[in-house]
C-alpha cells in the first residue's frame, strides 16, 4: 500500500532533501516538468510524469518518454500550473497517502508563493493536512482549525507560524514565545520562534495555518 506520494517539481536540486529518505516500496513519485528528467538522473523512475515539459530540450523529453510509462501532457497556456496538475493526480490517485512536495522552493518568488499557498486552493484545502513542502533547510506543513501537537524535527532549531488567512483565537502554549487566543486578522508570520522541548502545543478556532520547521545551512 502507498504510504506517500512524492512529488518533485522543477524547483533547484541543489535545495532539496536528501533524497533517498523517501525512497522504498510504499512511495510513489510523481516528476512535475524538469522534476522528471531531475529524477531520472538521481536514478529513479517516476511512475508518472505530468508537465507542459517546455523546460526540456527534445533530447531530454525522449528520454522522460523512454522511461516512465505513465505522462500526463499539458498545454504551456493553462489555468492550472504543472505542480497544481501533479497534486490533483496524487490526490486522486492515492487519497489515504501523505503527500510531500520537493522542488517547490528556491528560484522565482511567484512560483515559491504559488507552491506555498497551494493547499488553500478550495479544490485541495479539505486535504491540506495531508501535505509538505520539504526542502533542505525547510519542513512546511499545514492546519486546518483545531487543536494539535506537533513534533519537533531533529536537526531543525527554529519554529514559526504562518497564518495564510485570518486567524482567530491562535494560541501557542509551550513554545520559546507564547501567545493566547490572539486575533490575526490579516496573514502574517510569527517567525523565529523556537521549540523548548520535543513538542510544541498550538490551537486556533478559524483560518489556516501553515507551521514552519527550519534550521540555518
């Protein structure tokens, strides 16, 4: 059974994890764009390819051809960006697995914020908790209303809460700086927070949040 989906989008390699982590039987990797021919040269075989692929060169697109037995073809002029295309397809293919989004970090800012908010999407929001964005130095993961606990990533130092929208009632109990039932009526990020044991307890009764996990390189 798939436990996750990997998705690696056309984002820098030199940025992402490393990543043999994620490999073994009960991942499935998807190549958005570059990310399939990236993934090829790492030695692995997406199952599937999803892309306008313009950011290949034709000699580069034969070999995605010649080896992934599942592409899924898209027009340069979409509504929807190769990442958006990539998730859609590993929500509908696997709808119990975590979905972890390499790739989507680095280079142009209007990508970086496009992959950061795409869980707020409506298409995808009911299932933003099943997804990361993971980099080298960066862990995002997201939340929907209620009240959690979270673990505390072994090299990371640092912990910061991103509200995407409005949020009410935003409540961190142990971490190094504390709020209670604080009203955030526009998104905003409180950064530079730190965890001060393995855990870290928040709340929040409206709007989305992303938590941020990271360390200096």
């Amino acid at each position: 059974m798939i436990s996750q989906v990997v998705i690696v989008a056309g984002g820098d390699e030199t940025l992402w994890p490393e990543i043999t982590t994620y490999q073994g039987r009960e991942t499935f990797w998807i190549g958005v764009d570059r990310g399939a021919y990236r993934l090829l040269k790492k030695g692995i075989v997406p199952d599937l390819a999803v892309g306008d692929f313009d950011s290949l060169s034709s000699a580069e697109l034969k070999e995605v051809e010649g080896l992934v037995s599942d592409i899924h073809y898209s027009i340069p002029e979409k509504d929807d960006t190769d990442t958006q295309l990539g998730l859609k397809l590993a929500l509908a293919k696997h709808p119990q697995a975590e979905v972890l989004i390499l790739g989507a970090t680095g280079g142009r800012l209007d990508h970086f914020l496009s992959n950061l908010w795409l869980p707020l999407d409506p298409r995808f929001e009911e299932e933003l908790q099943r997804i990361k964005l993971i980099d080298e130095q960066n862990t995002i993961t997201y939340f929907l209303p209620g009240d959690y606990v979270i673990e505390k990533e072994a090299d990371k130092k640092y912990l910061a809460y991103v509200c995407l929208t409005a949020v009410t009632d935003l409540s961190l109990y142990d971490a190094k700086y504390r709020l209670e039932n604080y009203q955030v009526p526009r998104p905003m990020s409180f950064a530079s927070n730190e965890f001060i044991g393995d855990t870290s307890h928040f709340s929040f009764t409206s709007g989305v949040v992303a938590v941020i996990q990271s360390k200096d390189l």
